[in-house]
C-alpha cells in the first residue's frame, strides 16, 4: 500500500508539500499540487484517516444520540444530519437507547459511548435527560447541541420550535372551525415538547372559554398502539359529546383516524382530527391528516451547522426562526358551534 512518502519521492517534493496538497491546508505551487494529484492517480494512494485525525486533532465526525433509529420523527432527523455532514466531508456515529436502565440511564449510556470514540461533537435528542445531566455532559463535553428542546443550562446549545405556540395554533385550528367540544390524546406526560405543546393547546383554549373534560383526557405514548387505544378509551365513554380530537403527534392521530372509522365514525363529517408534526405520510391518510407543522429539518440542519461551525471553525450560516404553522387538509370539518375569530 502507497505511502505520503512514496507520493511526495514520485512527485519530487518533500513529504511536508505532499502533506499541504492533499489536506488543502497551507500553500502549494501549481506545478507541485499538479505532480502530486498525478502521483496519488499513479499509485492509487489513500490517506489515511488515522493520520489526519492526528494531524488535525480531529476524527472528522460528530455523534448523534437519539432513542429510535426508525420512525417518521427520529429517521428524517438522522438524514438530515448525514446530509449536512457528507456537504462539508464530515460523518457521523449513530447511537441509541440500548442497554439497561431506566430511559435516563440509556440515554446517558449512549451519550456516553458516543464521548468515549472521541467525536468531535455531539448530537443529542432526548426527552429523558434532566437538566443536571446535561448540566454534567456539557461541563465534560462542551461541543454539544440539544435538538427538540429547550434548556437553561445550555442555552444557545438548545436548538427547538416553539412547541407552547404550537399547541395554541392546533386549538386556533379546531376553535375556528366551531368545534368547543373537544377531547386530547397526549404524548408522554413527561416529555419536555409534549408539556410545551399541551400547554399552549389548553392556555388557548382557557382563553376561549373553553375546557377539555377530564374524561375525555387520555394518555399515550407517541405511538401507533397508543394512538388506537387511546380512540378506543374515548370511543368506550358514556359521554361522547366531543366532535373533535386532539392528538399530540401524527402517529396516533393516524391511529385514531382508524379506530373511529373502524367504530362507524366518520372523519371529518362525525369527528375531526388534527395531528402534531406533519411526518411525510400525513399527507396520504384517508382522510389527509391536518396537522401542525414542526419544521424539524429546518432546526436539525441549523443545529448541525451550529455543531460544524464550533467544532471546525467553519462560517456556514445559522438561523433560529423555526416558526410551526398548521397545514390544512381532509381530517377537520365544519364543528356544530360558532366559529371563533381564533386568527391563524
């Protein structure tokens, strides 16, 4: 296997030429960066990555903690990330939450692995960190980002929609379409972004004057099974005077759609849905789900170009204007009450 040296004797240059031509730093002449690019082409040459990282003090990757590897939410965060990473010949190590434990100590334990292969940076995505860890993780790691949430401690670290205004935008969307009867399927009671999100849905609702009963309040988890469950806990209430449904991500509300289809309610015409998200299959539901949209590969790729420019001293731009909006489609109907003047 070629070595520098055997490129910088073909090229009839030091090995320190030969260095600065194939690493792009410090200058060359054009004759010598010619002779060289000829002779790693001659001699089929491949630097090696061992070598620059020590040279540079760099691995050239980041880490990405996240709970899920699959899933309309966590996958298109992964993509976004590779794709901001391979733009400027950067790559990434995934991990997940695997092992023992509770919840916290899995995400602590793949943040961890992540510190010990000596990434450069780190991607974390956690609702299951309390704001001592991360306290703790960026006093040991500084280069940290914090994606889908808001943190104290880290500050311009945290990179996040504004979920409470979110949440008020899903209520405005129900509120003006006459609906006052309404019933929530929430996501993890204690998810950061899942608090963010109910709590401005109901503050907009409170200023409306209306409230959601407490029956018709029920609890999941963010996913399909609880989704349809949670159609079902409201589908088996004696008092099923709700004519819209809240759910607090795309996922169980396609649940939803299903199970009260399934039950002979008709959606939007018997009762309207509205999502949170606004994942890629949203748009093909039957009906087509109207939703939140959280522009989540607007935050992932600022928050990796943040990441970039910290980690090796890069100038791409950042922004933090990450504004939700509701995305109409087929899954809300006319309510039976007055519209409210609930301005989108």
């Amino acid at each position: 296997m070629a070595t520098i040296k055997d490129v910088a004797r073909l090229a009839q240059v030091g090995v320190g030429t030969a260095s600065r031509a194939i690493s792009g730093r410090g200058g060359v002449s054009p004759d010598a960066l010619a002779r060289v690019q000829q002779a790693i082409q001659q001699l089929d040459f491949r630097p090696s990555n061992v070598a620059r990282a020590l040279s540079l003090k760099s691995l050239g990757m980041l880490g990405v903690y996240v709970p899920l590897f699959e899933g309309s939410f966590y996958s298109p965060i992964l993509q976004a990330i590779d794709r901001e990473l391979r733009a400027v010949d950067r790559h990434m190590v995934a991990a997940n939450a695997c092992g023992h434990g509770s919840e916290r100590q899995k995400a602590l334990q793949g943040v961890d692995f992540l510190m010990q292969r000596q990434c450069d940076g780190v991607f974390i995505l956690s609702n299951d960190l309390l704001e001592t860890d991360l306290a703790d993780l960026y006093r040991r790691y500084p280069r940290l980002v914090l994606l889908n949430r808001h943190s104290p401690v880290l500050g311009e670290h945290a990179f996040s929609a504004d979920h409470e205004h979110a949440g008020r935008l899903a209520a405005m969307a129900l509120l003006s379409h006459g609906h006052r009867e309404i019933a929530v399927i929430q996501g993890h009671r204690d998810a950061p972004d899942n608090h963010d999100r109910m709590r401005g849905f109901h503050a907009e609702l409170g200023r409306h004057g209306v409230q959601v009963k407490p029956q018709h309040h029920v609890d999941g988890t963010f996913s399909f099974v609880s989704g349809y469950a949670g159609a079902e806990q409201l589908l088996s209430q004696h008092d099923q005077s709700y004519t819209a449904v809240f759910c607090a991500n795309d996922v169980m509300a396609m649940a939803a759609v299903t199970r009260f289809i399934q039950a002979g309610r008709r959606v939007p015409q018997d009762v309207s849905i509205v999502g949170y998200d606004d994942t890629d299959i949203a748009a093909y539901t039957a009906p087509p789900l109207t939703t939140v949209r959280i522009p989540m590969d607007k935050v992932t790729t600022n928050a990796c170009r943040y990441l970039l420019n910290m980690c090796y001293a890069l100038n791409l731009p950042v922004e933090r204007n990450f504004a939700p909006h509701i995305v109409w489609r087929g899954s809300v109907g006319q309510g039976p009450h007055r519209p409210l003047d609930a301005a989108l």
